[in-house]
C-alpha cells in the first residue's frame, strides 16, 4: 500500500471518528447503547407481530403485510450486524444470546447469526480477497447474469448451484495458505449447519409451495396437497417472502458495492464504494439504506446502524474527499472487480 493510500485511510478514520464524537457530545441519550438495542428489538417484534395478526385476521392486505415485514426486518439485519460486533449485551452473554436468537427469529431464512459472525469478522479482516467467504457467498465477483440475480435471495439454491465452483475456489485458497485448517473445518460446518434450524426447512417450504400454486387447479396428484398450504401460506407470506425480497435488496447491494478480487490486502479504500445509484433507491429501502452506509462500517467498526445513520452525509463526504468511489456501476459489468478487468 502505497504513502497516499495509507494518509487517506488514516484521514478517514480519525475524521469519522471524530464526527461520531461529537455527534454523541451533543446527544447524550447515544450512551444508554445496551437498552437502545434492545428497544428497537422488542419494538420491531411487537409491530411483526402486529403485522402478522393483523394479516391472520384479514384486516392487512397481504401485499402490505409482505412489504411492511420486509421493511421492519432490514432493521433487524442491522442490529445483528450491530450485535455480531459485540455492541449490546457484551457483558451480559444472557441478554446477548437472547438478542441474537430475536434477530434470527424473524429472518429464519438467513444464515445461522452465530456461524455468520465468525465469517463477518473474517470479512472485515480479508475483505476483497478471493477468500472472502462471506460476500462470495453472497455472489460477490460473480459474473453479472440472470442465474446470479436468481440465486441472490436463495442461499439454499445459491449453495446447490454454486458449490462445485466455490469447492474448487476453496481448495485453490487453501492451497496458496490463505485459509487454515479451522477456517476449513468452520466452511464444512457452515455448509452443513448454516441454514439450520430454520432456513433448510423452510426453503424446502418455499419451493413446495411455488410448485403447489403452479400447478394448482392439475387435479390428482397435486389436488391432494392443497389441505398443505392452509398452514404453508402462513409461514410463506409472514416469514419467507418478506426475507427473500430483503435478501435480495441486501444481497444485491452489499455484493455490488465491496468490490472483489483484485483488491490490495488491507486496502480499505479498493475494499468498498458508496452505492446509491437512483434506480436502486427501491432496494435500499429493503436493505436500511446499506448502499450509503456500510462503506463508513468498514472505517469506523464499533458504531452502531442508527448513529450510523444519522452521520451518514458527514461521513460519505469525508469518504468520497478521500479516495473512496461513488455509484461505480460499470465495475457490475466486470464481476465486481476494482480495476474493472475481468482477470484476478
Ligand atoms: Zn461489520
Ligand atoms: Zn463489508
């Protein structure tokens, strides 16, 4: 990393830091951070489970219900993320595993939160790099294609479809010595028990209720599973589609705005960009506005989602005076690699 580079990640950390402090000098109310999370927490379970009743007993439109529980569950991605960075609860393992397991809950699609914190501390740490098993997880440095836009929402289906050329990518990695012996045996039990409890059932679910709609009205065979979907079509419109739709916006935006591949080791300023092009405005919505945000994350860690929001036009100036790109949409044309090339 050259002189400059390491000034403008330097620049960037102490001006950030310093617009997260005096934002909390003058807002005192930032330091009760433990019952703030778990405010928003229990506020978000309680309008899901209004939502959902309000649904079962005919009063919500289920296009609503569907876009509203989208919508309250991109803030419970954000406090996992919160969480995964120890930001509540850190010395009270109770209330922490209990937040953990509220967040996950309701997002059941979603990668296992305690297997993911070990990968997203491994994605801070190697962000960019081949090895990211996070975001390449994620599709990230895929070739842009509609099968990638297919399988983004779908971890099951993008497991089952991409796994012989991540296995292969993997041993590659392990080759070179980028991952050890435990981050291999971590990827097996992440393979194996990611999804679990809730996501490998659930998808399962999911596609048996996509076939029973699309062949519905066949008759004998599929007739006889219609007495299913009486206790499928809740679990689908109030837990799986409300996540497919959040981790696609989540999916799509985090996958395209951490480049991959071609990155410098360490080099935050090639690790990210500010994604908020106009036409994604609909998806960031379903992601809490990550395409603004999460680039400031990777500067300044230990903050959590709503300061980070409430900061974010300082912080993005601070960004973008300093190196980091805005909107790089061609590098979606190029498998998300910094120097808009197609080679690693
Ligand atoms: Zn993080
Ligand atoms: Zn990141």
């Amino acid at each position: 990393m050259n002189e400059k580079t390491q000034q403008q990640i330097r620049t960037i950390i102490l001006e950030v830091r310093g617009i997260y402090e005096s934002y909390r000098s003058k807002n005192t109310w930032t330091t009760h951070q433990d019952i703030i999370g778990l405010g928003i927490l229990i506020s978000c379970q309680a309008l899901l489970i209004g939502v959902g009743y309000a649904w079962l007993i005919g009063f919500c439109p289920t296009w609503l219900t569907i876009v509203s529980i989208a919508l309250i569950t991109s803030i419970l991605h954000e406090l996992e993320h919160d969480l995964i960075h120890d930001l509540y609860f850190k010395r009270i393992p109770f209330l922490y595993h209990w937040m953990m397991l509220g967040v996950y809950i309701f997002r059941p699609i979603s990668l296992n939160p305690w297997i993911r914190k070990h990968w997203h501390h491994f994605h801070h740490q190697h962000s960019g790099m081949a090895f990211d098993i996070e975001e390449r997880g994620i599709t990230n440095g895929d070739r842009l294609s509609l099968l990638r836009l297919l399988v983004l929402p779908d971890l099951l289906l993008s497991g089952i479809i991409r796994i012989p050329r991540l296995r292969k990518e993997i041993i590659i990695e392990y080759n070179k010595g980028n991952l050890s012996k435990s981050d291999m045996r971590l990827i097996i039990r992440t393979v194996l028990l990611g999804l679990l409890p809730f996501g490998v059932p659930l998808t399962i679910l999911w596609y048996a209720f996509v076939v029973i709609h699309l062949f519905h009205g066949v008759g004998y065979p599929l007739a006889q599973f219609d007495g299913l979907l009486q206790w499928i079509e809740p679990l689908m419109i109030l837990l799986v589609i409300p996540n497919l739709i959040r981790q696609f916006a989540l999916h799509f935006v985090s996958s395209n705005m951490h480049y991959m591949g071609d990155v410098e080791a360490g080099n935050v300023i090639q690790q990210v960009q500010v994604f908020t092009p106009w036409w994604s405005a609909p998806l960031q919505w379903f992601c809490f506005f990550f395409g603004a945000t999460h680039a400031i994350h990777h500067f300044v860690v230990n903050e959590p989602f709503y300061l980070r929001q409430l900061t974010r036009k300082a912080a993005q100036e601070v960004l973008l005076e300093n190196g980091i790109r805005l909107n790089d949409v061609k590098s979606l044309r190029f498998s998300n690699r910094y120097h808009h090339t197609n080679n690693y």
